[in-house]
C-alpha cells in the first residue's frame, strides 16, 4: 500500500514550504507593523493631548480634513506665526498633526509647532515638542539645534551641552557653540569670586576669538582694567557702541590719549578737549571734524545687523532673534543731530 504522506524529500515540496514560511513571516511581519504604527498614532495623539489649543479663537474641532488643506493651512499658519498670532498658529500644527498619518509628514509639522512656541515663549511646551521629535527620529540635526536654545533660555545650560557631542558624531562643527554656552553658563553663576570669573573669561576669549565682544563687555562690567587691557584699537569697530556710550568713569585715559582710534572716539563724543582725526572710522573722522569746527551737535546711533540672515535689531545680541545664529552681529552707525537733554518729568 503506498503511503498518502507527502515525500518530504521532495525538491517541489520543499520550495512550496519555503514560500508557505515566508508568506506567514510577511504577514506577521506586515501586522506587526499596522500595530506598531497604530500604537505610535495612539502615543502620538495622547501626547498631543497635553497642548491644549482652546485659547485660539479659529475652531478646527469640526472641520473635516482633506490631503489637499495640507499645504494651505501650513501656509496659513506660518502666516499666524510670522504677524504673532501664535495661538492661531499653534491651533493650526494640531490640528494637522492629528490628521496626518505619515512619520515624515508628522516630524516637519511638529517641528513647526515646536518652532512656534519657541518663538511665543512657551518654553517649557517647545523642550516637551522637541523631545518627542528625538525619541522618534534622534539624528535630527535642525532639533539639537533648537532644544540647546530651549535648554539656554531655561539657564539649564548642563542639558544644552548633552547636545555638543551628537551633534559632533553627526558632523557638525560645535566648538563655537560649546564656548558660547560655556560664556552663559559662566555669566549665570552669581556666587563666583570676580577674579575667577575674570580669569576664566580671559581663558575664555584665548580658546574663541570669536567671543571678543561679548567678553569685553562682561569685563566692563566685572574689572574695568582687565577689560582695557584686552580691548583692542585695530577691534574698536566690533565695539564701538559700547566704547561710545561709555561713562566717564570707566574710561581708562591712559590708554586713550596714547592711541588715535580711542582719543578721536572720545573727542567726538566731547570727553576729550584736544583734536585728533585719526580714526579711519568714517562716522568718527566727521564727527571729530564737525567739532573742531565748532559743530558739538552731533551724535551717533546704533543699529545691529546680523552677517548670516541680514536683518537689522535696533538692540544689541549674542544670539540672532531671527534666525539664532551666534557670533554674527555687525555693528552699524549713523550721524545724527544731538536730541537736546531737558528736565522734564513725567511725574
């Protein structure tokens, strides 16, 4: 009687188990991934739960979603964002966020969103947005970026250097930025000896040349010898708001009178009485000349502009508030006439 069984020796067998095993391990491997995606919309929306987007007038509870509204609401709401009306904005991202269901298209929404409370000041939403978009997808460069800013305007300066390093292994240049939060960090400790602080400052400025004027500045302020000491004549442009609004006081008349920037400077300005010519700075050279010709009205504004995005501040930054790149203000003057002083009140 021959045997019903199938020849497991059988070469077709063989192939018809393997394609059996391999469908199984497809299917399996396909509902894994319907759950394990289901499962990260679900975390996704319960995370979302927490930004609570009731305070915005513009209601999208009820409005129906299609792929087409994608791009015109971004749209609308980086133009909410851009005239400072965050909440609507904000709305906008959630709403988004809920109702699209790709990875990619999530992290660039939520990276929006993050971006946006950065910018209305809710610190505390952005580092819990920025965070998420880590646990998800930890090689975001433009994210480490963005959490170090977090993390320097909550002064939690420890959690903004965990950045330097991966962003390092990923291939950015980072020692500027970690001498940048090391000078803030720096800066934020009160109970520190001023002579240490003017050590590690000058320690500072050795290793990031870069930082020159935000280190002169900070001494100004800690050691007024130590500051004259490190500030530079061939420099004085990069500081020249700072020396001209300089009191009396801090001026260091030794210095001054042996170098032609500064005593051209402070004649200008009228702290000094002899006449000097000699700065090759435009702005002082005509102010200089002005008064040796009897014309004391003059006097000088300040503007800041920043090298990388070219948008100009009418305050002085360390951190660009456009596009927070560090290290590229310019300073720019103008000549205008002196606003005579009075002694009103508004009391």
């Amino acid at each position: 009687m021959e045997s019903i069984l199938p020849a497991y020796n059988d070469p077709l067998f063989s192939i018809l188990l393997i394609i059996v095993i391999a469908l199984i391990i497809t299917l399996m491997t396909y509902g894994w991934g319907l759950y394990s995606q289901q499962k990260e919309e679900g975390k996704l929306l319960k995370f979302l739960e927490k930004f609570d987007g009731s305070e915005c007038t513009l209601n999208t509870t009820d409005m129906p979603f299609e792929s087409t509204m994608l791009k015109p609401l971004t749209l609308l709401a980086k133009a909410f964002e851009n005239s400072g009306e965050y909440p609507k904005a904000i709305n906008i991202y959630l709403y988004l966020i809920k109702h699209i269901h790709h990875k990619a298209g999530e992290i660039e929404l939520m990276e929006r969103l993050g971006n946006t409370y950065l910018h209305a000041g809710f610190l505390e939403r952005a580092k819990s947005i920025y965070l998420e978009i880590l646990r998800r997808n930890p090689r975001n460069i433009k994210v480490l970026y963005e959490i170090g800013i977090v993390y320097e305007a909550l002064h939690e300066y420890d959690k903004a250097k965990e950045i330097i390093e991966p962003l390092t292994i990923l291939g950015e240049q980072t020692s500027q930025l970690a001498h940048f939060f090391d000078f803030a960090q720096l800066m934020d400790i009160k109970n520190m000896e001023t002579s240490e602080k003017v050590e590690k400052l000058n320690l500072l400025l050795e290793k990031e040349p870069s930082m020159y004027r935000s280190i002169v500045s900070a001494l100004l302020d800690l050691d007024l010898k130590s500051a004259w000491k490190i500030i530079d004549p061939k420099r004085s442009k990069e500081l020249l708001d700072i020396l001209w609004f300089l009191p009396n006081s801090q001026l260091d008349l030794d210095t001054i009178s042996s170098n032609d920037v500064f005593h051209t400077l402070y004649y200008a300005k009228g702290y000094l009485q002899s006449p000097k010519i000699a700065s090759n700075i435009f702005s002082l050279d005509m102010l200089a000349t002005a008064r040796q010709g009897g014309f004391e009205g003059g006097d000088l504004v300040f503007s800041f502009l920043c090298n990388k995005c070219k948008q100009h501040f009418p305050v002085s930054f360390r951190r660009c508030p456009s596009c927070t790149a560090i290290h590229s203000l310019k300073v720019e003057e103008s000549i205008v006439k002196l606003t005579p002083k009075t002694n009103h009140s508004l009391l």
